[in-house]
C-alpha cells in the first residue's frame, strides 16, 4: 500500500481473464474473413483511446465468430490494448456489439474491485506506459508477453466511488476534446469548399471563360510560372548527417515541410553557408517540394517565415513571385493544388515522383488582379486561423489531462469522495 486507502497490486491480479488470440487466423481455422458483419479488432482500429474503422478493417462471420472466440465473449466496458506494433494504444469496448479479437491486441475483464473505466485511463498513463517499454522485446515493433505483462503492478485507490470519480474527471476532459476535434473536422470541411470557390471563382464574379482548372473569371490571367515568379534549385549535397551546428548554417530539406504546408524546424542539419544569391532565403519565399519519395509529398508548399541565415535543398525550389502576385495567394493555391492532386497529372510526377524546375516554370497558373489576390488570402487566412485556434485548445485540453493523469493515477492528489472532503495531497 502507497499511502492511505491506495493499492498496488500485480496485473494478473487485477483482472479476472485476458483474452488473447494472438497468432490465431481464419486460415488456421479453415475459414476467412468476409460473408459477415462482426468487426475483427486489430491493433490498426485501435487509436487515440477508440475503436477506428477508418484504417483497413476486416468483418467476419457469425460461424467464424463462434469458432474464434472460445474463451469468452467481449463485453462493453472491456478494457483493449495493443500488445505489439504499435504496443500499448487502449480503448473500451463502446457498446454491446460483437467484437472478434484479432492480431497483436488482448482484452482484459477486471476483477469486482476496479473499475473499467479507471484501468482504462491507468493503462493509458505514463507510469504504466514507461512500465511497458522497459519490459517489452524487439526493436523496430516493441511487443510485450502476456507473461510479462501480468507482471506489471496496477496502482489504485481501494474506493471505488474514487475511481468512479477520477474517471469521470478524465471523462470530462476527454469529451471536450472529442469535441473541440469535431469542430476541427467541420472547419476543415468547410475549409475546402471555400478555397475551391475563392481559388477558382473569386469574389463575387458573374462572367466566367474555360481554362484547364475549369471555368474561371474572365478578368483572370492563364501565366506560365516563369513570367511572374523567379524558381531556384537548392543545393545538391547530403546533408542528412550534419547535425552539428558548427558545420554552418541550417538547410530545410522536404523533411521540414510538413504535408499540410508548414515549416517544422524541430530536426535541423546543416551546411556550409554559400555565397550565392540564389540559395538565400527571404522572408515570403515559397518552397515547393518538388521531388520525394512519394507522390503524396510532390507540390506541398511552405512559406519561409524565420528569422535566421537558411539555406535550402536541391529537392526543394524556391519560388519569389514578382511584385504583381501575393506570396499567399500562391501559397494557397500551390497547396489546394496538390490537394486535388493537380501535379500528378504529369507523367514524370506520377512514374519518378518529380516536377522539375524547367517544368514548373513552364506550367500555367491563373493570376487574379492583385487587389483581388490579396482579398482572397485574408478570406483564407480567417478560416486557417480558427482551425489553429481550436488546434491549441486540444493541445492544452491534452496538456491539462496529462497533469490530471499524473496527479490523480498515482495518488497524489486525492479526489473528494463528498461534497465535505477536502482534497488531500
């Protein structure tokens, strides 16, 4: 015992069964999956406390169903954890629905004196997650043994009404953020409705001419890239090792542009600082990633906005438009663009995964008049900034519930049991 009214105690004693059919498939069993409705939880549906089917997800049948599952049925309320690849993600089972229990994830019925919901939470906390990795095997895919695991001490507090209760608090917290993401969800579906009008449309125009985007108004140019906007390579050198800052100055590589168009500097390397003009960065170039690995990654576009000497890399061209175009309109554009997956269109894009210099400068875009171009940005920019905004807020809602995690699982800081009790610590 921790301190008072708070037990410790080994997994295996506190819960009554583990339900794990790890290793078990419908080939071993003569069947195979389909001709049913049952969804079979794997470790890929389970994700950020709840059950997925957005991921691939396998269904089976009522006769494949009763086969599997033989040592007991999942019921609401069950705790479910990933037990490898990725190792230690956990939900609940959220209804009465059947469930067959497939690869690489267990279930755990708890014994009379723990809540559900409180292991749920318990097993989600650092304190338990830091007990997993120390005991896990493997490298590239942790996973842990179920005798390991049964090892591994739960801490809680003898009350059940205080369990009750400390899940209910993280309950809260969790709600809020669930959502606080769905506002996300409709702001962003919102979001790709206007960009396609104000990037296609404009404002508020009544004549319109056909163009290789479709119609757009009749005021609007068709320009090639290199009649508005001067396009750069970056440098040609491997750089991936140069992690120490004494080498020179940083180099943003297409690792530092992130999908959604944003400069994410929390990895640098570094180069040698050159001297000529075109490898300098100015604060409103655009950097289109021309060249990646994978096709998802052609046209994502960032704004170099920082402060310090930055290079950039020979993947990544440099685009300064001219004082005629607004940097963001562009910025805008380039990205709804790859969105709907306009550069794919190329025949290099889609074999080599490339859109080189020569042919970017030569591809048509629309040019609005200025005044127009800059209208449009702010127009976009409020609907980006609302989506950062309620960004933040689940930052901090995950930040707060990490404290409440930290502070309420360990017994720290005790919940009152009734509305006298004051919290002790």
């Amino acid at each position: 015992m921790s301190n008072a009214g708070w037990m410790v105690k080994p997994f295996k004693d506190c819960v009554e069964k583990i339900i794990d059919h790890r290793g078990k498939t419908p080939k071993k069993l003569e069947m195979s999956w389909g001709n049913g409705d049952i969804l079979a939880l794997s470790a890929n549906n389970v994700k950020n406390g709840k059950i997925d089917t957005e991921v691939e997800a396998y269904y089976g049948s009522e006769e494949l169903y009763n086969k599997w599952m033989t040592t007991g049925d999942l019921e609401k309320g069950d705790v479910v954890m990933t037990m490898e690849a990725p190792l230690g993600n956990v939900t609940q089972i959220p209804d009465s629905n059947k469930y067959i229990l497939s690869q690489r994830v267990a279930a755990f019925k708890t014994i009379p004196e723990i809540e559900s919901d409180y292991l749920r939470y318990y097993l989600s906390s650092n304190v338990f997650q830091n007990l997993l990795d120390r005991f896990s095997t493997g490298t590239t895919a942790k996973g842990i043994s179920q005798k390991n695991l049964r090892t591994l001490h739960i801490s809680y507090p003898s009350s059940l009404k205080e369990q009750q209760k400390i899940a209910a608090i993280l309950s809260s917290v969790d709600e809020a953020i669930e959502k606080t993401e769905q506002i996300i969800e409709q702001t962003e579906t919102v979001k790709k409705g206007l960009m396609q009008q104000l990037l296609m449309k404009g404002i508020e125009h009544t004549d319109f001419k056909n163009s290789p985007f479709g119609q757009i108004p009749t005021n609007w140019e068709l320009l090639k890239v290199n009649d508005f906007a001067v396009v750069d390579y970056g440098i040609s050198e491997a750089v991936s090792n140069n992690t120490d800052p004494s080498i020179g100055i940083p180099i943003i590589t297409g690792a530092n542009i992130t999908l959604d168009g944003k400069l994410d500097m929390s990895k640098k390397v570094y180069i040698n600082k050159r001297d000529q003009e075109r490898f300098k960065l100015r604060n409103g170039d655009l950097l289109f990633n021309w060249r990646s690995g994978s096709q998802h990654h052609v046209g994502k576009t960032a704004i170099f906005n920082l402060d310090e000497d930055y290079t950039f890399a020979s993947f990544i061209l440099k685009i300064r438009v001219n004082n005629e175009c607004n940097n963001k309109f562009y910025y805008y554009l380039l990205n709804y663009l790859k969105s709907i997956q306009y550069f794919s269109k190329d025949t290099s894009v889609q074999v080599n995964f490339k859109l080189n210099a020569s042919s970017f400068r030569e591809l048509l875009l629309i040019k609005p008049p200025l005044e127009e171009q800059r209208e449009i940005s702010l127009r976009i920019d409020s609907i980006y900034e609302k989506i950062e905004f309620e960004k933040a807020k689940v930052n901090k809602l995950n930040e707060i519930k990490k404290g409440l995690m930290q502070q309420l699982l360990t017994g720290k800081v005790r919940v009152p049991l009734d509305d006298k009790e004051e919290v002790s610590s």
